[in-house]
C-alpha cells in the first residue's frame, strides 16, 4: 500500500536561540555547526531544536490518514501522516533526501517479528508526533534481520534525522535489540515514552538533544548513547525534561560532551552513571546509583565502546576510565544544580580535572578501598569555587580540592560509622549536613561558610572531630599547587601522597 500527497508541508526555520554555560561561563549561540564534524568548541553555537522540533503542531484537515491493517505502509513523499489502528508490519519511510516528514501516531499498535516497527529508510527529517491525548505502542518481538547491509535493530530505526514530539504516550519493547536509533541526530521535545529494550534505550551517532517530555528506560547496555567513533562525534544535550534509566551498562554515555542544562535526571540502576569525555551540570536535579563510578570524564580516544555489548560492564568501564594518567580535554563542571551520587566506584571521576562552580552536590559511597568520592588524573586537579559538596566514602583513596581553590575545603578520615554527617562553625550552627545507609570512614566537605582561620566540628556515628582551618584547605590535596594540606599532625591532614601515587589512609582521629 503506498500513500503519496501533492502538496509539501512547507519547514519552518525559526530556531531558538542557545546559551550553554560550560566549564570556563558561557558561551551564546549565534550560528549553527554541522554535527557530522561539531568540535567540543563548536557545541555552543549550536541551535539545538528547531520551531518544528518544539511545537509538534499539525493540521488534520490537510494531512494524509492512514488506517492501518494488514499490510506494511510505505510512504514516499513529504508531507503529513496521520495513523491509527493495528499492523503486524511495518512502516517503512523511503523519500528524497530533501523530503521532510511528520508521522502523527494517534492511537497506533505495531508489531514486527524481526525489522523495525518504523523504519526511515530515506529522508531529510523524519518527525514522529504524538497526538494529543493517544496511546501509542511499537514493539518487535524476535531477532533482528539486516535489511541488504543495513543492521537494522531497533524498534524505531531512523538513517536521517529523527525527531520525537507531542504529548501522547509511547511504549516500545524489543527484548533483543534497541529501543530507538538515529544513524544522525535525535531528537526528543515531549512525549511519554516508555522504553523496554534489550540493548540501548536510545541510540545516534551525531547527537541526543532533549528539550522536554518523560522518559522511562529499561536497557541491557546504555540508556542514552551518542557516538560515531569513525567521525569523532557524539554529544547528548539535556534541556529540560523527566528522565528516568536503569541500565546495564552507562546510564548515559556521550562520545564528546554530555551537558545536563535543567530538568531531572534519575539513574536508579547503572555500572558507570554519566560518561563523556566532558560531563557537565549546568542546573536541573541529577541523582546517580552506580556499581562503578558515578561520574567519569575520559578521553574519547580511550573510549572502547565498541567492546560493551555483550561483556562485563564493570570491567569495560574500568578499562575506559582508567586508559590515561591525565588527559587535559576531559572535565568534570559542575555549575549548579542539585546532584546526588550513590557509587561502588568514584564518585566524580575525571581523568582530567573537576571543577566546582555552583549547585549542591552530594555522594554516597564507594563503600570499597581503593576508590574515592573524588578523582581525578594525575596531573590534573579538583577545584571549587563556588556551592556546596559533601561526601562520605571509603578511606583508601582521598582526593581533596586543591589550593587553587576559592573556598574551604575539609578532608578527614574517621571510625567506621553510619548516618547523619554535620558541620558546625564554631557558633554550633550547622554549614553543611547528609546522610548516609553506607559504611564510610572518610569525609569530604566544601561550603561558602568554611573559611581559613576558623574552627569547625565534624560529627559523624557519634563521635566529634574539632578541625582548624590554618589554611584554605584542610587533608590531603591533589593537583597542581596544591600541598599536604594544613592541620596539626593526627588531626587528619594527611601525610603526602607518596611518589608512586598512591594515597594512604590519614590517621583516623573523629
């Protein structure tokens, strides 16, 4: 059955203007880039969604309905589709490669045994919209087939551009492949979608941009993945939005740059949470579980991302996290925001450096000798300037912020313990707090109100450590400038890293 339509839809090209706040401020967007070639520079002058993008406005009258039956559905021409009803197929999107394309899913059920439920073959842009009010489900059911030399394994398979908009649900399942794939960019501006997939949650080789909507994602590997290796290409930009993944391997996993602008992002289940070989929090809430580290910035020339399917996630992860000593082009910035981490790794792991500039960040863990709540390249250095961090961790391997820093910072070893972690100046009034269900035996803290000269208490499984601030920094740092640390010896200041770099236990005094 083919379907063709006379009049073209014409494109509307107003775009929205950008501002992305990266490590060093912001940056305005004042060009486009094209995302075949976009540099880790080039991220900010790209328009990220486009007036069609956001609106997934139609006009029923002069569109095309299609009901579906029992034959697959092919569509040629550009144009607007609007489709209900039942198919044991697939629709299939085979046009020029100027032709752009709306989808409206009003009410649809697809099944396919071994392809794609869509499958854009051909096209400029594909827009798949869902309608106001519908429920929508695409599923396949059996092993994939490659169409010619085509590896088509996904439930929404896109070879171009591929936008999902409106704000009808979206169910998808696909027990051995990915839930959706774009061979370029992807698009997500609303929606609530829910992704059962045995691989991906999402998969696209240039970019993942999401602007708004619900996102559920149950994946075998990663919930969000972006990269073409070949190309040296990859970003995931988050707008806003309610995503929500748990995953078997990265929650989310950028080849460049992964930036979380606003809106929430939950990763209850994940090995590694959010990696890129730049992961920056712009605003919005994060809140990371992870069996390996939490956050991990890595040189996209050590990424083996090729090798995750299919092994050990962990393994993998390390091998990824740990290929260089230091790599200048990974950074972990976090410029606000309020960020929780519950890791068995590192809690914010670059193989670069870290930079805290605002925002509330807190984690949990690793509960496990030889990691820490904060690591970074040898070489490279943690710095804060700005918000509050707190963590409580194992004792093996301390990281503090270095000297270079703007504020306070306390690092100090304790008894074992459980629970409530506080701060307190010297007035008895609280700076800084959390809570914990982990063992730790390691305290980390940073706040405006942690100043040189001043005396503070750390409380922790009942027991009170007094700590005098004879410097910026209290407990062992690491990076650039940055020494041993102040503070009496036993009060937990730490001896020197020795040369070979490991980081001994300060003496445990709370």
């Amino acid at each position: 059955m083919r379907f063709k339509i006379i009049t073209a839809i014409a494109v509307l090209i107003m775009m929205m203007a950008l501002t992305l706040t990266g490590c060093g401020g912001s940056a305005s967007g004042g060009g486009s880039a094209d995302t075949d070639s976009v540099t880790v520079e080039d991220l900010a002058s790209i328009k990220m969604f486009t007036s069609r993008d956001l609106s997934g406005e139609y006009d029923e009258a002069s569109a095309t309905k299609i009901k579906l039956s029992d034959e697959d559905v092919t569509i040629d021409r550009e144009g607007v589709y609007i489709l209900c009803g039942k198919l044991q197929g697939q629709v299939n999107i085979d046009a020029d490669d100027e032709a752009k394309i709306q989808i409206v899913l009003d009410g649809v059920e697809i099944t396919n045994d071994n392809s794609a439920a869509i499958y854009v073959k051909s096209a400029n842009k594909v827009f798949v919209t869902l309608a106001e009010g519908s429920e929508n489900s695409l599923k396949v059911t059996g092993k994939y087939e490659a169409d010619g030399d085509t590896n088509v394994d996904s439930v929404i398979f896109s070879k171009d551009d591929l936008t999902i908009n409106g704000s009808g649900k979206l169910a998808i399942s696909s027990a051995k492949g990915h839930g959706i794939v774009s061979k370029d960019d992807l698009v997500i501006t609303g929606g609530n979608i829910d992704i059962t997939a045995g691989k991906k949650g999402l998969d696209a080789h240039n970019s993942i941009r999401i602007a708004d909507g619900q996102l559920k994602i149950e994946a075998g590997t990663d919930g969000l993945h972006s990269e073409d290796e070949d190309k040296g290409v990859g970003f995931v930009y988050i707008k806003d939005g309610e995503i929500n993944i748990a995953s078997g391997d990265d929650g989310i996993h950028a080849y460049t740059d992964l930036v979380v602008e606003a809106g929430s992002v939950k990763i209850s289940k994940s090995c590694e949470g959010l990696e890129g070989n730049t992961v920056i929090i712009n605003g919005g809430t994060v809140d990371v579980t992870s069996e390996d580290d939490g956050f991990n910035a890595v040189s996209s020339k050590s990424k083996k991302s090729g090798q995750q399917e299919g092994q050990n996630s962990e393994q993998n992860s390390r091998q990824n996290s740990e290929a260089p000593a230091n790599d200048e082009t990974a950074w972990i910035c976090i410029n606000g925001g309020k960020i929780h981490v519950d890791a068995e790794g590192d809690g914010l792991d670059s193989n670069g450096s870290l930079k805290i500039t605002s925002g509330t960040t807190v984690v949990e863990g690793p509960s496990r000798m030889g990691n820490g709540s904060v690591d970074v390249g040898e070489g490279g250095e943690a710095v804060i300037t700005g918000g509050t961090f707190m963590a409580a961790s194992a004792s093996g391997m301390g990281v503090n912020f270095s000297e270079n820093s703007k504020q306070g910072a306390i690092l100090t070893n304790c008894d074992s313990a459980t629970g409530k972690i506080e701060v307190k100046d010297s007035d008895g009034n609280v700076i800084a707090s959390m809570k914990t269900d982990k063992s730790f035996q390691c305290v980390q803290v940073s706040a405006p109100d942690i100043k040189k000269g001043q005396t503070y208490t750390i409380s922790a499984g009942g027991s009170n450590q007094e700590i005098k601030m004879e410097s910026l920094i209290y407990g062992q740092a690491a990076g650039p400038g940055a020494g041993p640390g102040a503070g009496p010896e036993g009060s937990g200041a730490g001896p020197e890293a020795p040369p070979n770099g490991e980081r001994p236990d300060s003496q445990n005094s709370l």
